[in-house]
C-alpha cells in the first residue's frame, strides 16, 4: 500500500487494488482486450464514466499528427485515463510512473484500470444499528384504584395510572455504494 500525502487532498493515498501484470484476476477482460483492444479501451471509458469514444484519439491522433509533423511519443488519451482513474480513486504514484506504464505497456495499464473501475464500483452493504426508540405497549389495562385519604380535611380524588410502556433499539440496514 503506497501511503503519501497530498497537499491538494490532505488524506491518505491508497494503492492500485492489482498490479499492472495481474491479467489472471480478470480473465474476461483480459480476453478482450486482447482480442479487441480499441473496443475494450472504450468500453473501459464508458464504464468510468467518460466518453466512450474518447481513445480512438490515441488510435488516430498519432497519424493525424504525424501527417502535420508533429510527433507524439506518449499516448495522450491512456496516460490521462490513468491519471484521472488515480485522481478519482485518491490512489497513490507518480505522473512519470503513469507516463512510462501507459507507453511501455499500454494493455496491461487498461486491463488494470478496468480491474480498477469494476472493484471501486462494487456495492457495499453496512448493517448499523441506530438509537432510535420504539414503545412496545406492555399492559392494555388501566388500573384504578380508589381511595379516600383525609389529608388536613382534603379528600383525594381516584387515582389512575397508564400501561406500562418498554423501549427497544431498532435495527436498520444502510447500503454505501463506492
């Protein structure tokens, strides 16, 4: 676990749930990235939440650069999903880490993004118990008793007293989406 601080964002960085090289964890995935990379890097943008056709940039940009004369050595659109996918889920690391694993080794970076993407969306859910009070009734009937004390030449009224009333905490489940 890479724990770092931030100055924009004061809490603890956690790590990469997998490591760059870990395809076995998510064979479907791995699949298809394999049989079909430019489907499965927009299908990983989608399920992040961005643009699905946002890295047939890295699959053209470099032509249409080139054709200007302007070469590209780092794949723009991998390098920026890696960081904002390390932004949103405050994990720790580098830009120059990000840089050398989105050019050396771009399948395995998307294959571990998604990996990424899919746990941090799983659902969570947390049973809490909360002190809230409910009155379970214990008697239904109301007891009157009748006496007639002289108290100084007063004469006291009947008295009547209420049921019986027991609290009890009430239990609850809550459900934390990631």
């Amino acid at each position: 676990m890479n724990e770092k601080r931030s100055f924009c964002h004061p809490s603890i960085l956690s790590g990469w749930n997998s490591g760059i090289c870990v395809c076995c964890q998510d064979l479907n995935s791995c699949c298809y990235a394999y049989r079909c990379f430019p489907c499965f890097t927009c299908t990983t943008t989608g399920e992040f939440g961005e643009s699905t056709c946002l890295p047939l940039l890295d699959i053209f940009g470099p032509g249409i650069m080139a054709a200007f004369g302007v070469p590209v050595f780092v794949p723009s659109v991998s390098l920026g999903m890696r960081v904002a996918v390390r932004h949103k889920y405050d994990i720790g690391g580098s830009i120059c880490e990000d840089i050398m694993v989105s050019c050396c080794c771009m399948w395995c970076s998307w294959c571990q993004m998604s990996r990424e993407t899919k746990a941090r969306k799983q659902t969570v859910t947390v049973l809490t118990t909360h002190p809230m009070i409910q009155p379970i009734p214990m008697a239904t009937t109301t007891q009157v008793i009748a006496t007639q004390q002289a108290f100084g030449g007063i004469n006291v009224a009947p008295v009547a007293f209420a049921p019986a009333v027991q609290m009890a905490p009430i239990s609850s489940v809550t459900t934390v989406v990631k």
